[in-house]
C-alpha cells in the first residue's frame, strides 16, 4: 500500500494514516492512533470499518502490553461504528486473542470488551460463535485464556439460551478442578457472579464448586469463596442451603491460615447483611469475638476496622457481655495499627448500648485511647466522637478533650494537623463560639500559616464551616481583625491566603462586613508588587462586588478597572473575564 493512499483507491485515507502511526517507533504513538479507531471509523463508514479497519486490527496484537490495553479499550468504542448488532460479533476475533496476554489488565479490559459486544450481539443468530469462542478458550492449555474465559462465562449466562447456560456451568465446573491452581484462583474470583443465577438446574453443580474450593490446598484459591457464599447466602432458597453456607463459613473461620480467617472477618458484615440477624447472633459473634483476640495483628486489625458495621445486627446486652471484654486489651494492643482500628470503631457504639453503659464501659476506653502516643489513634477517635456526644455532654468531656485536642493540633504530622482542622466546626457548634474564641483562635490562625498548603487549605474550609454556622458578625468581630495583618506578610503567600479566605467566604458575609471589613482589605492588595496576588484580588472583587450596596462598590469597581489594565497579561485577561 502507497503512503497515503487507501486500501482500494486514490484518495488521502484515514486508514493509511493510521497503518503509518501504528508502524512508529514511540509506543505513545502507537497507543494515540488507536486511541482514534472510533474517530476514523466514523469517518470511513460501517462498511470500511468492517472490510479495512477490523482486518488491520487483527494484525496488532503483538505489542507491548500498554498499547494493548489501550486496544481493548477501543475496540470497545467500536462497536457504535461497525453497523449494528448484526455485525457485533466481528469484533470477538482480535478480542479473543487478547485473552491469551499475561498481562493482568489487558485481559480484566478485554474480558469486559467482550462482554458488552455479547450484550450488543444478536445471540439468535450468533451463540454459536460466542459458544465456540469459550470453548476455544478452555480447551487450550493456557492458564490465561482459562482465566478470561473464568470471567466472560458469568457475563454473558444470562444473555444464552438454557441449553448454552447448562453446558456454560459443566465447563466452569471443569475450571474449577482445573489442576493449575491460577485458572481455579480465576475460577474462584468470579464464582460469585455466577452464583446470582444459581436456581433449582444449576445449584448442584455449583455448590460442588464451591464445596472443591473449600478443599483446594492453594491459599489463594480459597481467599475469593467468601463472596460466593455472600451471595449464596442472599439467593437462598427458602433456606434451602443454609445449613451448606453455616458449614462453610464454620471451616473458613477456623482456617489454620491467617489470611482465610481475616477474609471472613473482612466480610463479617457482608455475611451478617446474607444472613440475618439471629444466624449473625448464632454463628458470627462468636466467631468475631474470636478474631478480635486472634493472635495475627492483622486480624484483630480488621476485626476492630468492622467494629461499627457488625454492631448493627448486635444488641446493647451483646455488645457488652460478649465484646467490650475484648476491647480493654485492644486499647493496650502493641501494634498501632489495631489501636488505631479501635478508635474508629469505638464511638460508634454509644447510641446502641445507651448512656450508663458508656460511661461504665465505653468511655474508660475511650480515655485509654485519648492518650495514646500514637497520633493516628486520638485523630480516628475524633472522626466520630459526635456518637459519643450523643449519650454523653461533651462539656463533661472537655477537660479530657481538649487538652488532647491542642496536642494533635501542634502535631509533626501535617496530615494529623490537616485531619484535625476538620474537627473544630464541630466543636465550636457544639460549645458556643466561646469555645472557639477563647481556646483556639491562635491556633487557627497559626494554621492558616501553616507551612504546608495542605493545611492552610484544611483552615480555609475550616473557617467557611464556621462562617457558615456562627455567621457573619462573628467574622467580622472575632476573625478578620486576626487576620488583616496577612495583607503586609512579607512572605506572598500568607497574603495570598488572606485572598483565599475572602473568595471562599464572599458569599456568606453580609454586605456590611464586605463594605467596612473586607473593602479596606481588597483595594490596597489591588497594587500588590507580585502579580499573583493581584490576580487573585481581581477574582475577590468579582465576588463581592455584586454584594455591596454602599459606595464601597464603586471603590471596588474601579480597582478593577485599574486591573484590567494592569502590567501582568494574567492579572489583566481575569480582571477582564466575567
């Protein structure tokens, strides 16, 4: 073929274009010309796509693996350009032979690809080729397209005919004592897809599934049968394998291996939500209680991580006769990571056991937990300390709060002092602005000059919230008069956060304020000597502008006019933009 010219005359074509970028050297270019298949589809019409485009397209799938993946991803795209339905199945050629690729994403896309073109196929007229297209890819000896297929089967089975859906479950049965243990890995994974089809034809073949990977010898074979039984648990039939799922989840839960049993607490609640509350009671509880004192860290990890979740199928006489005794020695847990997992969960339990029950035993450990040396313990405390506030006045806690409060607002950590910047709207409206003027005003105001953006930017939505719930006339009072000396900060970038302050909040300051406060802070900032403080002056004017009502706002107008006309190209083009 000529550079240039298309397949059948004289033309300039798409298609030579593109054989040309598919031929460069940069696999960049390469994954960009593909990236326009539905462009010059588009372009050529159905008929070429088909007849030029997709035969070219099967002579691509020995490449690297990100090109590849960008591939299947267009190949997708293309099924809006190859004619309609009629022809969807076409595009199964290039996509099966993708499932034969090692590379992990490129088949997960393709498995996905193929999917949606046997959703847009006419499966009268074509099961067939879908049919030989799976059986292709399990009759091979690669793991691969054994994997693929582990994927496509559960997608496309409720798109075919009975007769294709029975041989469909004897094949997945197949893969399932498939003697390479990565295809029954496969074939575990997505076992719970198909599982939601379970019904009375199919339910022997495949609870024997599941009852083989309970035997598998392979860790990770058995890691993915948890979600199977989720679902099983939830297609139950009149309770008509109950008893199958309780066996189940008994051996899994007493697994020697450390990594089945932190599945199952992984998804304890999953199983309670399949379940019901009384066989959660019954067969979970305990287990639970189990893992919270498992002597992996990561399972008392993941068990306190689901504390909060599990407590909504439990009673107030539950939690404290079978699980508080537990989160004592939790709190005291060596590892951080556990005790950190705790503190999230804790608070979460005080509106379910009541108030005497908190203070007796809840609060102890919360108190516990309120000194931890581990700043990451007392921050996830605070996430939801309003369900402790709930039973119990925070004023009666202030004197144990606070000072751990002030602590982690000092913290080394920026992203400790960022979290808990979020925490002070809360406070303040649940203790009076008095809380916020006389305890942490500096402190406020020292983030705001936090060395680290992400701080500062945490204050600013800080002060938004508590403009937003203590209004303007505390601003205007207890915050701007703090604030104002930003406008002369040598460093630019505090006068910038000043700036950022007055655009976050224009809106929910009275005309007053914005005339008397924020005027004399905007005009003379208007002719500051860097050019991005001045632009971002001109974006402050444009919001409150519109909010004054006195002559502050012809004053505000002109300073952006002036700025309209200023040195800088960026500060003029935003003074001038609506």
């Amino acid at each position: 073929m000529n550079k240039g010219k298309s397949v059948s005359g004289n033309a300039i074509s798409p298609i030579g274009v593109l054989i040309d970028e598919l031929k460069a050297e940069d696999p960049k270019r390469r994954i960009n010309s593909i990236k326009s298949f539905s462009t010059i589809a588009s372009a050529i019409g159905p008929d070429r796509t088909r007849s030029e485009l997709l035969p070219f397209v099967n002579e691509l799938l020995d490449d690297e693996d990100e090109v590849l993946l960008q591939l299947a991803e267009s190949l997708s795209a293309l099924t809006d350009f190859i004619g309609g339905n009629q022809f969807a199945h076409l595009l199964l050629v290039p996509l099966e032979k993708l499932c034969y690729i090692e590379d992990v994403a490129v088949r997960d896309r393709t498995t996905q690809t193929i999917i949606k073109v046997v959703g847009l196929t006419d499966m009268k007229k074509y099961e067939e080729n879908v049919a030989q297209l799976i059986r292709r890819l399990v009759n091979g000896d690669y793991f691969t397209a054994k994997g693929a297929a582990c994927a496509i089967i559960p997608g496309v089975f409720p798109l075919c005919s009975p007769n294709l859906q029975n041989e469909l479950v004897r094949i997945y049965t197949a893969l399932s004592n498939d003697e390479t243990p990565l295809t029954r890995k496969f074939a575990s994974m997505h076992l719970r897809y198909l599982m939601k089809y379970l019904n009375s034809g199919n339910e022997t073949e495949l609870i024997n599934s599941v009852k083989t990977f309970m035997k598998d010898d392979q860790d990770f074979v058995k890691l993915y049968i948890v979600d199977s039984l989720v679902v099983l648990g939830q297609v139950l039939s009149p309770q008509k394998h109950a008893n199958n799922v309780i066996i189940f989840v008994r051996s899994l839960a007493e697994d020697p291996s450390w990594r089945i049993r932190y599945t199952i607490a992984d998804k304890i609640y999953e199983l309670g939500q399949a379940l019901g509350k009384p066989t959660t009671k019954s067969l979970l509880l305990p287990y639970y209680v189990k893992f919270l004192q498992d002597p992996e860290p990561e399972i008392k990890t993941i068990a306190a991580a689901r504390l909060a979740k599990l407590a909504e199928f439990l009673d107030e006489s539950d939690i404290t006769s079978k699980i508080v005794p537990c989160l004592g020695p939790l709190s005291k847990d060596p590892m951080q990571h556990v005790r950190a997992a705790l503190a999230e969960s804790l608070p979460s339990l005080c509106p379910i056991v009541g108030k005497k029950p908190t203070t007796d035993y809840i609060l102890p450990i919360f108190l516990t937990l309120l000194k931890d040396e581990f700043s990451e313990v007392r921050v996830n405390l605070f996430k939801h300390l309003e369900d402790l506030t709930k039973v119990i006045d925070l004023d009666s806690l202030s004197s144990s709060i606070l000072p751990a409060l002030n602590e982690l607002a000092v913290d080394k950590n920026w992203r400790t002092r960022a979290a808990v910047v979020e925490f002070l709207p809360f406070f303040a409206q649940k203790m009076g602005e008095g809380f916020l003027n006389d305890k942490f005003s500096k402190i406020l105001i020292d983030w705001l000059q936090d060395r680290i953006y992400g701080v500062r930017e945490a204050a600013i939505r800080c002060i938004k919230n508590l403009i937003d719930n203590l209004g303007s006339q505390w601003a205007e009072k207890q915050l701007f008069p703090k604030i104002i000396p930003f406008q002369s900060n040598p460093n630019y970038l505090h006068r910038m956060t000043l700036l950022f302050i007055i655009q976050s909040v224009g809106n929910l300051l009275s005309p007053e304020t914005l005339s008397k406060t924020i005027t004399p802070i905007l005009i003379p900032m208007s002719k500051d000597p860097v050019a991005n403080v001045r632009m971002h002056v001109s974006k402050a004017l444009k919001i409150v502008i519109p909010r004054i009502k006195d002559k502050s706002g012809e004053i505000c107008k002109k300073a952006l006019i002036q700025l309209t006309e200023d040195s800088d190209p960026d500060v003029k083009l935003e003074a001038r933009t609506n």
